[in-house]
C-alpha cells in the first residue's frame, strides 16, 4: 500500500491561529480539494521537509504551556544585538540562492500496550533560481530512523526489532527512501507565491531594511490573499484559518529559512518577528545538531494540546540555525491529519528543520542523469522515484 505523501500529513498539523478562536466555518467543498487548499498553506513552511518529528533535546519546557519572558512594550527585543551582527555580513549575489539542512523529528509508534519513541532524519537541499524562468530545484534524502533512547530501544527489540520507517523516510517509500534522493521541481518563487507573496527573486532582494517598513510592505499583499481565503473550504478540527499575526509570522520564518534576501532585510525580520504578539524571549538553546543559540519562541493551540514553535539564532554572526516546534502541553489523542504525536510528554522537539549556512552560487544542482534534460515545475527524478 503507498504510504501518505508527506503534505498530506502535514496539511492538517499546521498549528490554529496566534489570533485566538478559528474563524466562522466556511461552506464545504469537496474532500479533494479541501485538501490540496490545506496542503498549499502548509507546503511552504515545510518546503524541504519530509517528516514530522524532532531529536531529542534539554527539556525546557516543564508543566506551564508557555516558557520564557513575554515580550512587549518597552522591553529591548532579545534579537537586537543578533540582528547587527547579521546586517554586518557581506553582501553577495550569484544564479542560485542554495541553502541546505536536515529536518529531524521524534514520533511514538508501535503497538498501543508498548509503544516506543524513535528519531527521524532526512538530508534537504534547496537551489532557488535568480531566473524566474528556471525551476527551483528540492532534493531530500531519507537517512535511518533510530529509537530515541536506550528504553525506546529495549522495547522495539522486545517487539520483534520491525523496521523504523518514520514518515517516508526507510521503507521503500516514494517521497524519501533511506539511502537515495529524490528531486523535485517547483515553480521559482515557490513557496512564497502560494503565500500571497506574489514577487520574484530580484523583488524580494528589494525588500525593505527597516522592520516598520518591512512589515508594512509584507502586510500589503495579506488583502488579496484574504480575499482568496474566502473561498476555502473549513479548516480540520483543531485548526483556523490564519489571521493577520499568525500569517505574517509564518511568512517571516520562511523568508528567513529560504527567502534569498539582504543581510540588512534578515536584521529586519529578526526584529519584527521578536516584535509580533504572543513572542517570548526563550535564552540559549541548542539546536538538533548540538549548537547553541538565542530562541524566541510562540505557543499556539493544536487540538487538545499546544505547541511552541521556536526560531534558534547564532548569536556569533546572526545566521538562522534552526525553527523548531516543541511539545507545550501533551495531546491526549493524535492532531488531525497526524500521527505518532499523542504520548510525546511536554518539552519533546517534535519537529526540527536545522539549518546549514545559506548562501549564493553559481554552481547549479547536481541533477542525476535519470534527470529530463529541462525540467519544468512538477517534474522529479532520482533514483527514489517508483512508477505510479
């Protein structure tokens, strides 16, 4: 049986609104396309993404839903003197913007009576085009699942040692088998597009530098993209239609994880993003890969649960090191559209995309010959693609 492509998965764990209870039901339509709308919202903030999930990591989180100092006021933001020190790095330029990471993830499977935790892994490259007339280029490659500590190992092993397949990660699957890539072409100025952001490459290396301006210039294109929510179907159970803070937020986070923009822009959005409601000034954290840095983080309600979604800074140079979202308070039953979720005690990083250092190129992909020669959005190849 094919297992679920990941934004199928996904589509229905993006977490409700910042901006409280979901918005009035809207008429239904159709399943299928219930889905593809839910899957647009979600692909872009999980663009290279193929699990759900985390590594494990120090728990900062103990019985309280929500960590760190509420930010507000007059309080000096916590990414200030961050956001300098990215402002400072050199400019460049180059054909492609190329940006790479790992997303790492922490599920329960298993049978009910003896469940146990495992720890998911997929290597991510992205190439985004300077030409909007090229594709850009996702490659993503499965790597071992393994038990997420030495207890979880026990109890797989009493369970007859089955394979770890995570979220399309090891068996056989098409989206990202363990040991192969897969590449995926999409349209150059995905995901921001499907956002509302209906501007190319050159365009968002134009953005303001100042974080009022920059605010003011991204809130310009959330009329016309509300205008097109109107004609959405209702969101899953335990989910909303995003309001003005929780859609700029996750624009923001995307600009900063795949957006080709200025080191003076990135300063801007460090700022605003610290400046949004509901943001709290969460210390040093290490990231899935054991680096320390600055957090701010959000809590949000997910089904009868909360999660914290944290953005992790290099406090040296200001490069983003990580998002990551965090297990605030415990589901007692899985999200809608989700799985392995429910029984992940609070203070798990169940998702993580950590990132490499980011930067331009004129080196393009390194596509296999299995690749078409020109490939146009919607094309992939690679030896992890199974005839259909």
């Amino acid at each position: 049986m094919r297992r679920r492509n990941v934004l199928d998965v996904l589509a229905a764990a993006r977490p409700a609104d910042l901006g409280g209870p979901a918005s009035p039901p809207i008429a239904a339509r159709p399943s299928g396309e219930r889905r593809s709308r839910w899957i647009g919202v979600v692909a872009a903030s999980l663009a290279t993404a193929v699990v759900i999930g985390g590594v494990a990591l120090p728990r900062l989180i103990g019985g309280e839903v929500s960590t760190g100092r509420l930010l507000g006021g007059s309080v000096a933001g916590p990414l200030d003197e961050v956001a300098e020190r990215a402002a400072a790095q050199p400019d460049a330029s180059g054909r492609y913007w190329h940006a790479a990471g790992s997303v790492l993830g922490e599920k329960v499977i298993g049978p009910a009576r003896h469940p146990y935790r495992i720890k998911t892994r997929v290597g991510t490259s992205r190439w985004v085009p300077r030409d909007p007339a090229r594709s850009l280029v996702l490659a993503q490659r499965g790597l071992p699942s393994v038990p997420a500590s030495p207890a979880d190992e026990e109890t797989w092993r009493r369970a007859g040692a089955p394979g770890l397949c995570g979220d399309d990660t090891d068996c056989g699957n098409d989206t990202a088998p363990l040991g192969r890539t897969r590449y995926l072409f999409m349209p150059a100025g995905w995901p921001f597009h499907e956002e509302g952001l209906t501007l190319e490459v050159d365009e968002l290396l134009e953005l303001p530098q100042e974080p009022g301006a920059l605010k003011e210039r991204l809130l310009s294109f959330l009329p016309a993209y509300s205008r097109g929510m109107a004609e959405w179907p209702a969101p899953p159970a335990g989910a909303s239609l995003p309001g003005k803070d929780s859609w700029l937020l996750g624009l923001s986070l995307d600009l900063l994880q795949y957006g080709p923009v200025r080191p003076a822009t990135r300063a801007a959005l460090y700022r605003m993003v610290a400046d949004l409601p509901g943001t709290r000034a969460l210390g040093r954290v290490r990231d899935g890969e054991g680096r320390w840095g600055l957090a701010v983080g959000w809590t949000r309600p997910l089904a009868d649960g909360q999660v914290e979604q944290r953005l992790v800074v290099d406090e040296a140079d200001g490069d983003l090191l990580s998002v990551q979202n965090v297990v605030a308070k415990a589901w007692t039953y899985g999200p809608p559209g989700t799985t392995g979720l429910a029984g992940l005690p609070a203070g798990t990083v169940y998702q993580e995309l950590v990132h490499d250092k980011p930067g331009w190129t004129d080196v393009p992909p390194p596509l296999p010959a299995s690749c078409p020669a020109r490939p146009v959005a919607g094309d992939q190849c690679g030896d992890a693609v199974r005839p259909r």
